[in-house]
C-alpha cells in the first residue's frame, strides 16, 4: 500500500515494557515487619537492634518509604532477611510516631529543620567548667530545643577538677534542671540512676569531655576521645550519632560535637508554655508581646509574678533572649 493512502488505523502502538498494569498509590500493609529501633546511620544504610531477638540488622530504606527522614532513636518496622548475618540488608518499611524529637537548624535564619535524635527521653547537655570556658549562650539554647522537644534536660558539668562549678549551674537553678558533676573525680553513681532504663541523648561541644564521660557509662563502647588544641578548639572526635546500650538497660546516643544551635524554628511563646506557672499567666499580655520585658514589653504579664515565679520568669527571660541572640556562634570549637 502507497504510503499516501495511510491513516491512524495503520499506527501501531507499542506496548508497556513494564507491563500493563496501572499505577497506584495504595502502599503495602508489611503486616509481619519486626520493630526495632535505630541506633546508627551511615550513607544510606541504618542499624536496627530489632525488639524480639536483640539482633542488629543493616537495612536499607524502602522505595514507598521516599524521602522520610530516618534518624537514631527512630522506631522502625523492618522486613527481608532480619537474620543479622554478616553482608545481608533488610528493608525499613514504616515508621513510628515520635514521642519526642531534638531539632535545631544551621543558624536562626535557616528555614530547614534538622533532627537531630528521635524518642529520648533525657538530654545530657555536656559542658566543661574550664578548658575550653563554659558558655551560657550554647546550653541556653540547647534547653530551649529540650523543653520544646519534650526531653528532660539534664546538665552535665566536666572537668569539675580544674575549676568550681556551683557558680556556673546556679544559673540554671529556677529552670528546675537537673545538674550532676561528671568530671574524672566526680562519681557518675546518680546520673546512671537517671539514664538507666531510658533512651538519652548527649550534646556538646567537642573537647568538653563527651566522649570521655561515654566511657565511663559505657565501659566497652571505645569512644575516641581527644585534647583540647593549643588554640582552645576542640578535636571533633565523634563523627556519626550513635546509640550504645547501658549496662543496666536502655540507651545512650552519643552525637557528633557540634558548634552552633540554630532555632529558627522556636518561638518565645512556645519557650514560655513549657512551665506551667507562666502559661496562664502569659494569657494577659498584650498582643505581639516577646515577654522580654521592659523596655520591649512595657506591659508584660510575667512583670506581675513574684517568689519562685518570678525568678524562674527572669531564667526564662534569659533564655528567650538568647533565643534571639546569636552570641553563641562565636564559640571557636570545630565541628563535624
């Protein structure tokens, strides 16, 4: 047949190479996935101490899963080979609602949020009483990421030998934060009490001993720990977080030293509804109040309080003003 005399009849439609059947966004159930949870991650592959064997399984992340961010403290459901056994990887195909979630950004204009630690339950903020100094500004704002994450923050003061430290946590006293003397000399006996039986989280800037008071928890865990530099910058000794099962039960998640505490994505209100006594009474400030006070707020509610509230509204206040202050960006310790 002359090629003129053509139409669409002649047109011959390839078919579907990868078959005929039509998409869908119905997702499988994975009704026999093992729970477990997440205790490391490195370039694309997670550890996953499943709940009913105890066995530790490399997996990978499911294609349905796309883009959800995965990170340690994480519960998971796993299917594939759950065996553990040395070269093979299972599947992570759910993924549980978080209790709690440790978040901070690059600095106070970056938009995007970064998890830190998933589910603890405690936050260890690590920081040496001498070499390098403490700095307010960095546990300031490492307790403002606890109280809006829901972890109970705790304060754990190093080097305890080279300087006193009651001045430097009585600062902390009416935010009603827990301090324990975690120095070399000091004895870690009721800090395990707390942490036993919990998933906690260590923060901290390298150099102040992280890795040091690890080891001491974690007899076996071999956390590198190293000097603090001739310049007053911390070696960065822990690269990747990771989470180390206590003696007693539960866990501890050690994370990278890391320099800055960015928080854009906290706001003064958010700070002040985590202490029952201001809450209410926060109510009766002007609109667009940031509770800092005179001059700023001439008119703040928190002006009223009085005693213990009162102290622990100007604690408060001090929190929120480093909150907007970028103070703690000048600290000269290196990070990841």
């Amino acid at each position: 047949m002359a090629r003129y005399q053509w139409d669409e009849s002649d047109v011959r439609v390839r078919p579907n190479r990868r078959g005929s059947r039509p998409r869908t966004k119905q997702r499988p159930k994975h009704k026999d996935a093992k729970w477990g949870m997440v205790i490391s991650r490195d370039r694309g592959r997670w550890g996953v101490v499943l709940d009913e064997t105890g066995v530790e399984v490399t997996c990978m992340l499911a294609r349905e899963m796309g883009r959800t961010p995965i990170v340690v403290g994480d519960r998971v459901g796993v299917v594939g080979d759950t065996s553990g056994r040395k070269d093979t990887l299972a599947r992570i195909v759910r993924q549980a609602e978080r209790h709690t979630v440790l978040r901070r950004t690059a600095d106070d204009t970056d938009p995007y949020e970064r998890i830190v630690v998933a589910n603890a339950k405690n936050l260890l903020i690590v920081t040496a009483v001498a070499d390098p100094p403490p700095r307010a500004g960095f546990v300031e704002r490492a307790l403002i990421a606890a109280f809006v994450g829901g972890l109970q923050p705790v304060l754990c003061l190093t080097k305890t030998d080279l300087a006193d430290p009651e001045a430097f946590a009585a600062e902390f006293r009416e935010l009603d934060v827990p301090v324990h003397y975690t120095g070399t000399s000091n004895d870690l006996a009721e800090l395990t009490e707390v942490i036993t039986g919990e998933v906690s989280a260590l923060i901290g800037h390298s150099g102040v001993g992280k890795s040091t008071m690890v080891n001491r928890l974690v007899p076996d865990a071999d956390r590198e720990t190293g000097d603090v530099s001739g310049v007053g910058k911390g070696r960065h000794t822990s690269t990747q977080s990771v989470a180390l099962p206590l003696p007693g039960g539960g866990w501890i998640i050690d994370t990278p030293g890391i320099r800055s505490f960015g928080l854009a994505h906290v706001d003064p209100d958010t700070v002040v509804q985590v202490f029952d006594d201001l809450r209410e009474v926060v109510q009766d400030c002007p609109r667009g109040c940031t509770h800092l006070g005179p001059p700023a707020d001439p008119e703040c509610a928190l002006d009223t309080l009085e005693g213990a509230s009162g102290r622990r509204a100007a604690a408060v206040r001090r929190l929120l003003t480093a909150l907007r202050s970028n103070n703690e960006w000048e600290l000269p310790f290196e990070t990841e």
